[in-house]
C-alpha cells in the first residue's frame, strides 16, 4: 500500500494530469479546460512532426549504437580481463569520475574543444592533417551524438558490466575445451548471455536521448531539433496544452520503443 501511493501520487497521477491538459485549449494568453483533439490533430499531420521525430530518432540510433560498442568492449574488458577485484572496482570507478559533475558542465565542457579555435582543430592543424579549420566539429549533429555519448555510456557500460560478472566462468572455459575460437566464445556464449544488460542499458540510453532537449540546443547551435526540445519552446511560449500533447505522444513512442526490446529478453529475470 505505501508503494502504492507514493506511484500514484507521484507518477499516475502526474500523467493523468498531463494527458487531461494535452485536450485543452490554449490562445495567445493563455489555456483553458475543453475537450478538444486539436492539439492531437494538428501534432500527428504537421510535416515539422515527422521531421522532428525523424532527427531525434537519428540522434537515438547513432547514440545507442556508439554507446553499445564502447559500453560492451568497457564491461568485457573489465568483466574478463582484469583479474583482481580490486582493479576492477578501481577502473570501474575511474570510469565513473567524469559523472560526478553536472550534465551541463560536461557537456558544455565539449565547446572549447571542438570550437573553430579549439584544441581539436588547433592540433589538428599543427600536425599538418588539416589545412584549415573543421566547421562541422561544433555546432553540428556531430557535436550532438558526441555530447549524447559522452553523457550517457555509463548508463550501458553499468548493466553490461553488471550481467557479464554474473556469466559462470566454467561456461566459457568449457567452451574453449571444446575447441571454440576467442570470437566464437564471444558470438555464442558472452554476448547471448548479456544481452539482459544489453537491453537495460538500451532501455536507459533510448529513453533520456529521446526526452534530452538541452544538449540539442547547446551542441547544434540551434541548428537542429529534438522532440524534447519543441515540447521545451512550447512550454516557453505557455501553450501548456500543445506541450502536453507531445509529451504524450513521445511517452507512447518510447514505451512502444521499450515493449519492441523488452519482446527480446526477459530482463525480469536480470533485475
């Protein structure tokens, strides 16, 4: 029962609520209680939508899939080739070092380096590789994913790790008994046996890229968009019931997103 009413009081009825305002209306003033599918109509037929969808979909593609190789060749390697326990919770929390402080400074952290006068394009030009400054380097989707992954690998690098430390080690020495190669070893019975922590991670990295309207904003330069961050102008200009529209429709998206994953693996069974 406690349980029961914490959820409702802080995740039922902070939805319902959300879905009762996405039905409103709104003018240049402000909103009001009605019962229209405006919001809805106007928000599933727009071109600028599907375009949005379209773009933030890229950005959750090509994070998810950077953030799975660096996040499984981080957990294998902590997982399998550091044999002390002691040096496994030593790089585990190196790993972690740069998540002690603010989403924010990190990323923002990205601007000097990259920037036309930066340190990338400045060594890039010393060394000769280069014979005038890369402009996509900032401001740029480029800049986008970089700063997606950088701010969201441990949410992969964490469950992978935790599944592989969990993978009998006899399963893997018996398979090398029998004659199996290191990437066969890899392919059959390493990465089958990960994929709970595979799909939790993917789960964490899918759900904060879509929702993520900050990073958009300051690494594009306002250059691209996101879903989170039209929900984010529409809350500027207080048509509350547009926003709530959208956040709707991006809930279901995700959720849909997540029931496609969750239809692969049991990860019940890894919590």
């Amino acid at each position: 029962m406690p349980l029961v009413l914490v959820l409702s009081f802080f995740l039922i009825l902070p939805l319902l609520t959300i879905v009762m305002v996405s039905f409103w209306d709104y003018n240049e003033y402000k909103f009001f209680p009605a019962f229209i599918f405006g919001n809805y109509e106007y928000l599933l037929t727009s071109k600028v939508t599907l375009a949005t969808y379209l773009k933030t979909s890229k950005f959750t593609v090509l994070t998810w899939f950077i953030c799975t190789i660096i996040g499984f060749t981080i957990a294998y390697f902590l997982a399998f080739h550091v044999r002390s326990l002691t040096w496994q919770v030593a790089l585990f929390l190196l790993c972690t070092i740069p998540f002690w402080t603010s989403n924010i400074i990190r990323m923002i952290s990205w601007i000097p380096f990259l920037g036309r006068n930066g340190i990338a394009n400045t060594m890039l030009l010393d060394m000769g590789i280069i014979e005038q400054p890369l402009e996509w380097l900032l401001f740029s989707d480029f800049a986008v994913v970089l700063a997606f992954v950088h701010l969201y690998v441990l949410f992969m690098v964490v469950p992978v790790f935790n599944t592989m430390m969990r993978i009998d080690k006899s399963l893997i020495e018996a398979a090398r008994d029998a004659g199996a190669s290191g990437f066969q070893i890899l392919t059959n019975v390493i990465i089958p046996l990960s994929k709970p922590g595979l799909m939790i991670g993917s789960i964490f990295v899918v759900t904060l890229v879509m929702g993520d309207f900050i990073t958009v904003r300051f690494m594009s330069g306002g250059q691209s968009a996101s879903v989170g961050r039209v929900i984010s102008n529409e809350i500027a200009l207080l048509q509350y019931p547009a926003a709530a529209a959208s956040a709707v429709v991006l809930l279901c998206t995700v959720l849909i997103m997540i029931s496609v994953m969750l239809r692969f693996v049991d990860v019940r069974k890894e919590l």
